[in-house]
C-alpha cells in the first residue's frame, strides 16, 4: 500500500453496508473535524478534530470515578448530573477509562490507512460493480492528506470512490482528491447567501464556485447535489427556485437528493455537554414530495429524489 497506508487520521465512526451514501453498497469512513456549525447538525461529535467523550446519563450512577480520574479537574457532579466546564475538556479519555459502567465513552480514534483499508476490503464482497468506498465526516477535506491516502489505497484495491463533502475548502484541496474519486456527494445547505453564513457560520460563495469549478474540470467526476430539507429554514418556494438554478448550472451533476430533516442527533449535544439540542419541525412525506415536484418543474433535467 506504499507509504500512504502508515497516514493516520481521526475516525469516529465507520459504517459498513450502507445503501444512501454513494452509488450500490458502501463501507462509510466517517472523519472527524468540521468548518461548518449548521444548527441542525445530526453528529455534533463530528464538529471538532479531536477525540471527544459522551455521556450517557442513562447509564451513570453519579458514583464520581470520572470526576476523580479528570487530570483537567473539569468535571463535577451537581442537581443530578455530571458536568463539564464548557470548553474545557481536552478529550484525553481518563475519564471514560475510569467509569465502571461505561457512562463516558470516546467518539473519535487515530487511525492508520491501513486500519480502515483492512475492514474496507473484507466488505468489497458485497460491493459489485456499483459499492464502494465513501469518505464522510464532518468534512473530510480537513483532513485532506488522509482522505487522498485513502482513495488512493482504495483505487490501487480496485475499489470505487465517493466523497462526501460541503465543498468549503480551498480549491487546490478539493482538486487534489478529485482524480481518485468517482463520485462527490455535494452537500449544498442552502443557496441564498445570507441564509448560508446564517444557520452554518460560514459564507457559501467559495462552496458554490468549487462546485462549478469541480464539473468543469473533473467531468469525468459524478457529483450528486444533495441539499438538507429544514422546515422553516431551507425550504421555501424560493429555495427551491435557486436550488434548481444551482442544478442547472452544475452540467456534471446527475442527481439532486433532498433529504428531510430527522431528529436522530438531538440528544448528542446534551451528552457532549454542549447545551440544549436544535429542534425543529420533521417534514411530511407529502411536503417533501411538493418540494421535489417544484424542481421537477423547473426543468433540473436530472433525478431528482
């Protein structure tokens, strides 16, 4: 596997035989670290670069091992519950370590090349011509280096490629992946501007021309658009008409995904003593139907699912 396969990066999670993150049966590499702080993030343990722990507060007898084993001293038992000075918890795992009832437990690991190539190989019997592999976060264009080590150990395997990105990176990232993946899952969280910079923190304007950028130099590269549907939020008669503008000006892109909003991540912020959870309205299947009837008619000219 050459040098790449000793490139390590953090992984917190990998999925094996997923079916909606890429062409066929997919091994899923999900990294950690992300620029983006959409307020209805699903894994909010995906955010920041390092390792970091969770509560579960259903397992926890308030017994204070963890409290203990904190070399930080950031950690304390009040009204019922363990609690963490915020921004303070430097993800070492003392703690998780500590707890006799598995409570506290990390969400992120330094994994080699190899490590994940080793599980990705023994699922290729269920690829066929279609599955793959698919590197997700987060954002895996923050760790660039490790997601290129392993599309390329992927491609010298013989096995497909897909990347799943918000496309906020300098473009010389994003075009030092683009010949070892087959297909880019484009995360678009909104097109109007304002909108963009208001529910994730950053501006779209760099995420838009990498997209136009990535067709019109890479054609051989699919990319799917794929846009999170939040009521309330993304999911007026006017962002779908920027939405279907976006599409047609994209002429490498092949399909365009809504996926409606699931409430799946909001207890997550509160075990990662990060404050309340983002709540919102879960959307009819009749709604999303209207919505992808919307940019049927406006004349997309690809699938729209």
């Amino acid at each position: 596997m050459s040098m790449d396969g000793e490139k390590t990066g953090i992984v917190f999670n990998i999925q094996h035989c997923c079916i909606h993150d890429g062409p066929g049966i997919r091994t899923g590499v999900f990294l950690k670290g992300c620029p983006l702080r959409c307020l209805w993030c699903a894994n909010p343990e995906s955010q920041l670069a390092h390792p970091q722990v969770f509560w579960d507060e259903r397992k926890c007898s308030l017994c204070g091992a963890c409290v203990a084993a904190c070399p930080q001293k950031v950690l304390s038992v009040s009204d019922g519950k363990v609690r963490v000075k915020p921004n303070t918890c430097v993800g070492c795992g003392s703690c998780a370590a500590a707890c006799p009832l598995g409570a506290r437990e990390m969400t992120g690991k330094r994994l080699r090349v190899d490590e994940v190539m080793r599980e990705v190989l023994e699922d290729r019997i269920f690829y066929g011509e279609d599955g793959g592999l698919t590197v997700s976060g987060g954002e895996p264009l923050m760790q660039a280096e490790f997601t290129l080590a392993l599309l390329r150990a992927a491609k010298e395997a013989g096995i497909t490629t897909a990347v799943e990105t918000s496309g906020f990176a300098a473009w010389e990232t994003l075009k030092s992946l683009a010949p070892y993946c087959d297909t880019f899952l484009y995360d678009i969280k909104a097109v109007d501007p304002q909108k963009h910079l208001r529910y994730t923190g950053v501006n779209n304007a760099g995420i838009l021309e990498n997209l136009k950028l990535l067709s019109a130099h890479f054609p051989q590269c699919d990319i799917w658009i794929r846009t999170p549907l939040i009521p309330g939020y993304n999911d007026s008669e006017a962002d779908m008409a920027l939405l279907a503008d976006l599409a047609k000006s994209v002429p490498t892109a092949s399909q365009l995904h809504l996926l409606p909003y699931h409430d799946l991540g909001e207890g997550k912020r509160e075990q990662l003593g990060e404050g309340e959870a983002f709540r919102a309205e879960i959307p009819t299947a009749e709604h999303m139907e209207r919505l992808r009837d919307l940019l049927r008619s406006s004349g997309v000219g690809i699938a729209v699912l």
